[in-house]
C-alpha cells in the first residue's frame, strides 16, 4: 500500500506540474492532478481505517466489509467533484438534463461543442450511449481558426477542415444521433465554430444528412451569451435507421 501510495503521490506531482506549464487554466488539465490527489487521500483514509479495525480486534472479513461500505459512501462525493467547483457548468448540467428529458432525447446524443462540456460532466446527470467519438469538436474549431487568423496557410487550414469535416459527418452516419446538441456561441460570432449547424449546413452532405433533425429546444450554456441548442430526430429516413442498427448489431469496442 505504501509503495501505490508513494507512486500515486509522484505521478499527482507531475500532473500538478504539468497543469501549471501549460498555464491555460483549463478545467479538465486539473483534473488528473485532482482524481490522483483524491485518490491518494481515500487510501490513507483506508489505510487508517483497517489499522484502528484490526487494533480492535476485528476479522478480516469485518475489515474488509467495512472498508467496502466506506468506499460506496464515497462514491456520490467522487462524482460530484467536478460539477461542484464550477456552480455556472453545474447550473448549465441541469438545465440540459431537465430539457434532454422533456424532449425524450433518448441516449443517443451527439454533442458539437469546442469544449469537453456538456458532454462532461453531463454524463453524471444524463444517460446517454457513448457511440459518438468526439468529447469536443476543438481540433476542428482550431483549423477554422487558423484559416481565418492566417496562422497556417488559408488553402492548406480549409483542406484540413474540410478533411475534419468529412470525418465527423462519416462517424454520424456510422453511429447516426436521435438527438444533438449543439453550441452557439453568441457572444463572439465572428468565429466560423460559435455555430456547428450553420457551419455544417454549409456543405452539401451535411445539410442532407441533417435534414431529419428539428430543433425542439434551448437552454444557457455556461458563459452568459453560449447556448446549447437541442435538435431530435423528427422523421427518421433508411440511412438514419440503418446506421443505428448496424451500430446495435456491432456495437463499439
């Protein structure tokens, strides 16, 4: 125990360290130094625990129940960690809870989003089918960006888009969404990604490929002008319903 406990102890340093040198202040670079750190003081607290237990004469088997209960209490406290350092992404989670399920959303949700929210920490909050591969659609914002900025050289940044592009649109038609919600970010419209669905529109396939999809809904995201836009799959077409059995009869690794 006292050798995971030093190795834990090492690797929660380096994460630390790692937090710090990239110094974007970005929720999610914490959170490894976070999960280590809590994860180090639940096994001093076990540690503790089973030495005043065996002190007292308990069994192992007492022991070992006892360390099992505590760590099931723990559980809710774990969960929340994330949600209840952040009040505004914690408000913004229920909000789109409370309208997935008056839309009756179901669990297959795709999310275009810059950011790891909503889809975490609303996995917490709301069940959905982790069929869609992209926890943020940054990589995308970045080249779009890039394009507009002249960082990167405009042909070469719109191929790259483009290419993104493709590849998102084919891995809907693999794992094809009753729902999605999407980010708009109104408070900084000049950016090309503060609006995935008008983007998306733009090309042809895309706009086709999502046709079926009415919006039913809105709610405030985290920042004070992002809304996330919730659009459910209003008549679904053989390609549609032919992806999603392909993806239940093979489901992903």
């Amino acid at each position: 125990l006292k050798s995971l406990m030093r190795a834990l102890g090492c690797a929660a340093i380096g994460a630390l360290a790692g937090f710090v040198i990239q110094h974007k202040g970005w929720d999610y670079h914490y959170l490894p130094f976070q999960l280590l750190i809590n994860t180090l003081f639940a096994l001093m607290f076990f540690g503790a625990l089973r030495h005043v237990l065996e002190k007292h004469g308990r069994s192992h088997a007492q022991s070992l129940a006892a360390l099992l209960v505590c760590a099931l209490a723990l559980i809710p406290l774990a969960s929340n960690v994330y949600q209840g350092e952040n009040p505004s992404l914690r408000q913004s989670t229920e909000r789109l809870r409370a309208a997935l399920l008056e839309a009756k959303a179901g669990p297959d949700v795709a999310f275009f989003s810059r950011y790891l929210h909503p889809q975490y920490p609303l996995n917490l909050a709301y069940t959905f089918a982790p069929t869609w591969p992209y926890s943020g659609l940054w990589a995308l914002s970045s080249m779009l960006d890039a394009a507009a900025d002249g960082s990167v050289p405009r042909a070469i940044a719109e191929a790259d888009a483009r290419d993104a592009t493709q590849k998102v649109l084919q891995s809907l038609r693999r794992h094809p969404p009753r729902a999605i919600v999407a980010e708009l970010d109104m408070g900084d419209p000049s950016r090309a990604s503060s609006d995935f669905m008008s983007l998306f529109r733009k090309t042809p396939e895309f706009a086709e490929f999502l046709k079926p999809y009415q919006k039913v809904g809105s709610v405030a995201g985290v920042g004070p002008e992002s809304v996330y836009e919730i659009y459910t799959l209003c008549c679904e077409d053989a390609a549609h319903r032919s992806g999603r059995d392909e993806t239940r009869a093979k489901p992903p690794p």
